[in-house]
C-alpha cells in the first residue's frame, strides 16, 4: 500500500518527470500503449480523466522525448540529453561586446538553471550559438503549439526566449523576453503583448544602452502598454550579465557541494 507522503510526492511530480520514469521502467524506449499501461493507476491519473491524452502531448512537447522512426510508430525514447555546463562569458562589464544571440543563449540558459522549460525561436535555434552549441541544443521545449492557439500564435512563436512552468494542465508561460539590440523597441513590446492575458506572463525587454531604455520609458506610458506596465521590465545588457555570471558561479558551488535545486527537472 502506497504511504500518504509517497502519494504526495508522486502528486508533485510533472507529467514529464511521470512519463520520463515510466520510459525508464521501460529500458528506455516504449510504445505510448506501455506508457499508458504502467502509468496507469499512477495518482496523478485520479485527477486527469484525460490523462492518455495529457501523456501524447507530454512526449510530443518535450526534447527528452525522440520518436522513434518510422514516422507515426507512437514508440518513443528517452533521450539523456545532459545539458551543456554554463559557462562564465567573461565578457567587458558594461555589456558592450555582448550580441544579440549571447544575450539570447544567456537567457536560455538562465531559464535551464532556475529550473524552467526553455523555448527560443525555431529559426534561432539553428543560426544562432552560445558557447559552442546551438540554442537547439539548450532549449527543452519543442514547440508551444498547443500551448498557445489563435491567430498571433505565429507572433508569439518569435518571441526571443520563453520560460514555462508546468501544472497538471500542461505548460504554462511564466517569462517572455524581447532582445532588442537595436531601437526596434516596439515591435518587441508589441510582440510580448500577443500572449494571451489569461497567462500572468512577466515581460522583460533586454536591450543594450539608455538609449533603448529612453524609448522604453516612453513607449510605456502610451497606449496599448500603459495598461500593462505593471508586467513589464526594461534591463540594460550589463544588468543581464551581472545576473547570468552569478548564477553560473552558485550553480557551479551548488553542484561541487552536491546539492541539487529543489525545482530541478528532468
């Protein structure tokens, strides 16, 4: 008989931590009926009647999760994909030889050690690079699809950098960020505002002088986004820095003292 606190432990696991330790049972690879099968009875199952469904989109949503060809088999394997160890960028204090694609894998990364699911544009993933990998290769989400439906789905899907959180309901956005390296301020404030209000998403606008922070502090206090100025944040490039260079040193004393982060994921 399962103990109360292990069925409280097991409720607080994510349908990824769920599917990944079924595949694990499972040598590593499965078809979605064996999933299904020893997930079945699991207590999360008791408060999804749609839980088939949730664990279909769980495998297709998450890089850790490859198919397994041909094309439409439903048999999926664990992929250990270690994430790459961050790495301190060494760059001038002031932000000034910072592009906009180490901005962007900065943030990506930044997500992946809070503990977030991490998103990035799909033609970014493939052009842009921080420390020797694509931002393919750092991001953990595959798509944001069924995540966010409508007509600005498109808008939403170029959004620099997206951090996700997840409940028994799927993913959900938690950050977006804008990098605008240049003074095209507003068409990243305008994108930011395409996800839904239904999300409490908090906006950051990452750009590198004051010259950009001007035009932010103007932009925000007209129409539409004065509305929304509470959800937004405007950082300088060093601020950025400052930032992932610190999380990096504590993520590297944490792991050399042998402390894993509560919130860590699969």
């Amino acid at each position: 008989m399962m103990s109360e606190s292990n069925a409280m432990n097991d409720q607080k696991l994510t349908w990824k931590d769920v599917v990944a330790g079924a595949l694990q049972q499972l040598g590593g690879q499965a078809h979605l009926s064996e999933i299904n099968e020893l997930v079945e009875g699991h207590p999360k199952t008791a408060t999804n009647p749609t839980w088939p469904a949730t664990i279909r989109r769980v495998v297709r949503q998450y890089k850790i999760f490859q198919p397994v060809a041909p094309r439409g088999s439903g048999v999926y394997r664990l992929a250990r994909m270690a994430a790459p160890q961050p790495q301190l960028q060494n760059l001038p204090p002031d932000g000034t030889e910072m592009s906009h694609g180490i901005a962007q894998g900065m943030l990506v990364t930044l997500g992946n050690v809070y503990g977030y699911e991490t998103f990035a544009p799909a033609h970014d993933q493939t052009t842009r690079s921080f420390q020797g990998k694509e931002l393919a290769d750092l991001v953990t989400v595959t798509g944001c699809n069924s995540i966010f439906r409508g007509p600005n789905l498109s808008n939403i899907r170029e959004i620099d950098v997206l951090w996700f959180d997840e409940d028994d309901h799927g993913l959900f956005p938690v950050y977006a960020f804008e990098v605008e390296h240049t003074t095209r301020v507003k068409s990243g404030m305008d994108r930011l505002l395409k996800i839904p209000r239904r999300f409490a998403v908090h906006f950051f606008v990452i750009a590198p002088t004051e010259r950009e922070q001007a035009l932010f502090d103007h932009l925000i206090n007209q129409t539409p986004f004065r509305s929304y100025r509470d959800n937004f944040t405007f950082r300088l490039y060093n601020h950025l820095q400052a930032v992932y260079d610190a999380a990096v040193r504590h993520n590297t004393e944490r792991e050399s003292f042998g402390l894993t982060e509560r919130c860590r994921r699969v």
